[in-house]
C-alpha cells in the first residue's frame, strides 16, 4: 500500500510511460517515481520545496525535474 501522498504500483502503470529514464555518464539519476512522489508531497502538503522529507531526495533535485516536466506539459498529458 502506498504511503499517503506517494502513487501507488497500479497509479504508476498509468503515468509511467509518460516519464522516460535516461541513463548518461556522471552519476546516476534517481527515479523518477521517486521525484515525482516528492512533487506530490510538496504539492498536497503545501509545504516549502525545502521542507520536504529526505526520503524524496534533495529538494533541489525533485524541484528542478518538477519544472522540467511541467515546462515539457508532462502534467497537462496527465
């Protein structure tokens, strides 16, 4: 069972394909599901992009693929 504010395995089968994975050079890229939970912790809990729990990664990691995909319409295909 998802944890409130993450997706759960059956929300994600929806959108997944909307989010493509890239693997380069450097280090690696935390998931996507993952940023995308912590979008939707800071978006339902109105709290600040720095307040948000370390579990989602660093803030500034999740905020800047959040406006990727919005500045993409990931959402608006949502």
């Amino acid at each position: 069972m998802a944890k409130r504010y993450e997706l759960s395995d059956e929300a994600w089968g929806v959108v997944s394909d909307l989010f493509i994975e890239t693997h380069g050079r450097g280090r690696p890229r935390l998931s996507d599901r993952l940023m995308l939970d912590g979008v939707l912790w800071v978006l339902c809990s109105g709290a600040a992009w720095r307040d948000m729990p370390e579990r989602f990664g660093p803030w500034s990691t999740v905020y800047q693929r959040f406006r990727g995909w919005r500045n993409q319409g990931t959402f608006d295909q949502m």
